[in-house]
C-alpha cells in the first residue's frame, strides 16, 4: 500500500483542521472528490468501467464465460475477481509488492459479494448443474492516490451495470442430448439489476473525527479505518476494519451511520452518471482509459 512520510507538524495541520471539519483541500469530513466514471472502454468484455478519483485510477473489465454451477449452489452463476496491482501505479508495487495488496483486495471484494442480493446469480444460471455464466471480474489498479477500495467498488458497480450477457437457448434432442445456442444478435443480452451492488465507504478516524474519501496525506495521519459496504438503500452488508489503532464502540457507531448516509448519497450520484451515459447511447463521446 502506498504511503507518505509526514512531519509532526503537517500532520499536526491536518489534524487540527479535521476537528475544525475544513481538511486541506477545502472539504468537510462527510465529501468525497470529483469521480470521473466512464463505461465500455474496453472492447472486447462483456462489461467495463473505468473509475479516476484525483490520483486513483482504476479500471476493470468484466468477462461472461460458460462455467459448471458449484456443487452447493447447482442453480446459479458466480463471480470471480482477480486484482492485479501495476508497478507503475506506486514504487511499493514493484516485483511482487503489489500481489499481496491484491489479494487483499479480491478477498474483500468477495466479503462484500457474499452478501445474497447483491446480484442475482439466478439470473446468471442457464442449465441447473450443467452450465451457467461465470463472471471473470478484472481490476487494474493504474495509479494509486488512496481511497482506493472506495474507488474500485464504484468501478465494479459501474461495470457490472454496463455488462451485457448473450442470451441462450437449450435444446434437447430426442436422445437427450443438450445442446447450447447462443443468439446472433448483440442486442439480445441479460442485463444485471445492480440497484442492490454495494458501494465501499471507507471512513478513517482521524484525531476524535473521521472522514471518507480520504488523501495519502490524511490515510498517514489515520491508525484505523472502518470499510463498510452499503446498499443503495443504506443498508448496511459488511464492514472491515482496517489499520494498526483501535476504534472504541461510540466511534464504530458513529461511522457506521456515517457510512450508511454517505453511501447512499454515492449510490445516487453514480447512479444518475450510469444513467445519463446509457441516454446517450452510442452517439456519446468516449475518452478511454488512456485519455
């Protein structure tokens, strides 16, 4: 994980800021920085979106393949995520500095999933036991500026909503034998119903305060961090704890329902921002990801 050396006194500045509710950059302790989100970026996945928050850049595809149900869910689909942090996203990623980082990273992302509705991998099924779609979730971490579970989450959410699955059909002949047909037109697709896909708010105790969206400089004044994954909805669906300090019961919650109201406030930007992008259709302007 990327980290920035502070002296005593500038992190005695952002310190005593925090408590005032001014951090640094002008902000008070419940904002979050101007997010560019941009979908279908890369052309041959099912899905993809890329996510650049200030210094953050993330970018992940989605791939739909044919699987085998596991054995205790014979009528479903799944998800699978793979991180890979690139070196050139921090110093600290290079050799295998960035695996550990990524497996942490796809651990958390996979607590947060676990959650039943979060996707309807019902949907996803498309003979019980014999085949359904899995989908490969890719996450390239580009460049490292912090917050990045936040970032990342908004990412998978946005590619999952721009995910398009061939629609199928199963035909059985007079033996039994079954056989796959997938539809010719691109247009005829599954799309996922994300409105239950949690977002991550990272909330980081900072002094006797918190904050989300935080920078490198304020993650280095902050010893405990809580992750919580919330709902469009505000409910809550995991939380994770994260850094070397403690965090007494009143603060957990206090940012729990910090967490909860900020969450559902990002559901509601990042929602409006997938949805003008889908009115466009084909006629809006693409930037890509190396714009």
């Amino acid at each position: 994980m990327a980290t920035v050396v502070l002296s005593e006194a500038e992190k005695l500045y952002i310190v005593h800021g925090v408590q005032e509710d001014l951090r640094v950059d002008g902000r008070g302790c419940e904002d979050y920085r101007c997010a560019e989100v941009e979908t279908d970026v890369v052309s041959n996945t099912s899905g993809s979106a890329r996510v650049k928050l200030v210094d953050t850049d993330i970018l992940v595809g989605i791939k739909a393949e044919m699987g085998t149900p596991k054995l205790e869910k014979p009528d479903e689909g799944y998800l699978e995520f793979y991180v890979d942090c690139s070196s050139s996203a921090t110093p600290e990623f290079e050799g295998r500095g960035g695996e550990e980082f990524g497996t942490d990273i796809a651990n958390t992302l996979y607590r947060v999933f676990s959650c039943e509705n979060s996707v309807d991998l019902k949907s996803l099924c498309i003979n019980p036991r014999e085949h359904c779609w899995v989908l490969y979730v890719d996450v390239l971490l580009l460049e490292f500026g912090g917050n990045i579970f936040d970032a990342i989450s908004i990412a998978v959410k946005a590619a999952l909503f721009n995910t398009r699955i061939p629609k199928v059909r199963v035909l059985e002949d007079e033996e039994g034998t079954k056989e796959i047909e997938l539809t010719d037109d691109p247009y005829d697709c599954i799309r996922l119903n994300v409105d239950e896909v949690p977002c991550i708010v990272t909330l980081s105790k900072i002094g006797y305060r918190h904050v989300v969206d935080a920078t490198l400089q304020e993650e280095a004044c902050s010893l405990a961090s809580l992750l919580i994954s919330v709902t469009s909805k505000g409910t809550l669906t995991s939380m994770k704890k994260v850094g070397k300090g403690s965090l007494d019961p009143e603060s957990i919650f206090e940012m729990m329902e910090t967490g909860q109201r900020v969450g559902k406030s990002l559901h509601i930007a990042l929602q409006k921002i997938l949805d003008e992008e889908e009115s466009l259709g084909t006629s809006r302007p693409k930037v890509g990801f190396l714009g």
